[in-house]
C-alpha cells in the first residue's frame, strides 16, 4: 500500500501570533508543536523564517 502525501497546512495569522506569544515565553518547540498540531521541525522552520527565536535558554546575568 503506497503512503498518503502529507497534505500541508497554511499558517494563519493567529497560528504565527501563538507561535510568537509560546516562543516569547520560552515554550520549547516540542510543546509549541503539540498546540498548534503541527511538527517540531515546521515549527522550528516557521521561527527561523519569521526571525522568531525558540531558545528556551534562560540568559544568565553577568558578575560584574
């Protein structure tokens, strides 16, 4: 039995609004995934196209 073409789906406004929202709070991709029913890797790639950072890395302050 052949395999079924993943059909893709169109990122709405309010898809890339939810992206941008999780990844601000520093959602991991995995989980940001899970939300909007998509894969890790198109959301990953979505984030790279739009500029959006998905490091979920808390920034350590510097000793002075």
């Amino acid at each position: 039995m052949a395999k079924k073409a993943a059909k893709r789906r169109e990122w709405l406004k309010e898809d890339l609004q939810q992206l941008k929202a999780l990844a601000r709070d520093k959602t991991p991709a995995r989980v940001i995934g899970r939300k909007l029913g998509r894969s890790e890797g198109a959301i990953r790639q979505k984030g790279w196209a739009e500029g959006i950072s998905l490091n979920t890395r808390a920034r350590r302050k510097r000793a002075k």
